[in-house]
C-alpha cells in the first residue's frame, strides 16, 4: 500500500495505446489514502512545489503547461483555487478558454491556443483547452465528422512540437461520477454563493452524459503521447483531486533537468561594502 501511495502519477497515467473507457466507480477511488494522511501530505507537497517552480524560473529552460478538463462540475476551478496556490504569481498563469469570440473563429482554431502557451520559466494552467475542439464541437455536431476526427492528430503534433521546444506538456483529466455531479449542480442551485455558477444550459449537457463520456474516451486514448501523456484523477473526493495533481506536477516538475545558472561573476571576489 506505501508504494501505491507514493506513486499515484504512475498509477492514473493513461497507459499507451490504450483504449479508455470511464466508469463511474473509478471516480472515488482513493488508492488506500486516508483523508487526514491525505490532506498532511498535500500540505508538505505545496512547499516542494513552491520550490521547484522556483528553479524552474531561475532555470529559464524549461516551460510547463498543464492542461486541465472535466465535465462541467468536475472541478477545474477549485483545483486551480486549491493546487496552484502554491506557486508564485511570478511565474504562474491560469488561462481559461470559453466560447471562442468572433475574432478567434477567423482563425485555426489552435490560434487562441498558441498565444498563451507559457515562455520558458513560467508554468500555465489551461482551464479547457484546444481539446473543447474535439468535445463540445463533435458532441453538439458543430463541425463536421471528418473535420474533428483530423484534429487528434493534428493535436498530437502541435503538441509534439512544443514538447521539442522545451515546453513540457501534461494533461489532467477530472473524473467525477454522474451522482457527484448531480450533487454539484444541486449545491450550485440551493447555495447563494455559487448560484453565479449555474446556468440551465448545465442540465441540457448533463443530458448528453453518455456522448460525452465516449469523447472523453476517444480524447484520452488517441492523444495519450509519451511527450504529452494524460492522467485520469478520480474527482469525487477532493482531497484525493488535490493531492494527485500536486503529485503529478511534483513528479512533472522532477522530471526535468532543473538547475540554478551559474553565477556571471566570481563569488569569492566580490564583496558588499
């Protein structure tokens, strides 16, 4: 169980080549964390990701973008409220992506994307993606088959060519259970404070569940990339949420060849008067 616990990022990885289909019961596993174990140990991996983003700013090399999607009421925004918190604004920045505007509709549609890809040193969350363009577009029929079937390979390369430019790519999928997402939506409904939350177009995608459970599939097989893999977190229980993503860009972030520059001056020749 001790190993199962230290390697959650092995664990959820999607395996290559694999077909992936999503189950509700997946969502609550928890893998033999306890809750308070859990929660101790999310809040040691926020110091060492603090410190890992630091070098990875200092470093200069290296950038990481973090691709978060979900169902609506998966829990993108407490995940980002919750796990980026870590870091310093400095280097860190959330892009969520809505209903492309007027402007970026003239353009491919990885357009909007590219542009806020981070530079070398930064981290980027991605609240969505350029995957809403094998999503919402094939389950609501907005394009046509052959268009968005062309796009996973097309997102595979665009991927691939920022893997080549030193940006580092990983890619979290949220899995709840259809149950946690009626819950979510009720509390969205009955809570004043998350009413701003709701919208009724919420219940007319909860009615297209099981179309989106098979592109969710589809997305997480076909653009499952050694330079670009994805990870299922089971989302239900949220402590468990926090601390695989924490894991997971702990595990990221090691993975990289980070190092401090070499001073441009000799330490031992200078003083401060």
């Amino acid at each position: 169980m001790a190993d199962k616990q230290l390697d959650l990022p092995r664990q959820l990885r999607v395996r290559t080549r694999s077909r992936v289909q999503l189950k509700d019961r997946q969502a609550s596993r928890d893998f033999g964390w306890q809750e308070q174990r859990g929660r101790d140990e999310f809040a040691r991996l926020t110091s060492e990701l603090a410190e890992l983003q630091y070098k990875l700013y200092a470093d200069g090399r290296y950038g990481v973008l973090v691709l978060l999607q979900a169902i609506d009421g998966g829990g993108k925004d407490s995940t980002i409220r919750h796990v980026f918190s870590a870091f310093n604004p400095q280097g860190c920045n959330v892009r969520a992506f809505k209903a492309p505007s007027a402007e970026e509709l003239r353009h491919d549609y990885l357009w909007r994307i590219h542009q806020h890809v981070p530079a070398r040193g930064e981290l980027t969350v991605f609240n969505r993606s350029h995957y809403e363009d094998v999503l919402i577009v094939r389950v609501d029929e907005l394009v046509a088959r052959a268009t968005w079937q062309a796009r996973y390979r097309q997102i595979n390369d665009f991927e691939r060519m920022l893997d080549a430019s030193n940006i580092k790519v990983v890619k979290i999928f949220l899995h709840i259970s259809k149950a946690e997402q009626r819950r979510r939506l009720e509390e969205r409904i009955r809570e004043p404070r998350k009413q701003w939350k709701f919208e009724v177009g919420d219940l007319a995608k909860r009615g297209q569940w099981n179309t989106y459970q098979q592109a969710y599939g589809d997305m997480l097989g076909l653009c499952n990339t050694a330079y670009a893999p994805w990870y299922v977190v089971p989302a239900d229980k949220k402590w468990l949420r926090d601390l695989a993503v924490a894991q997971i860009l702990r595990h990221t972030l090691k993975s990289l060849p980070l190092r401090f520059p070499p001073p441009q001056f000799d330490p031992r020749k200078v003083r401060v008067k």
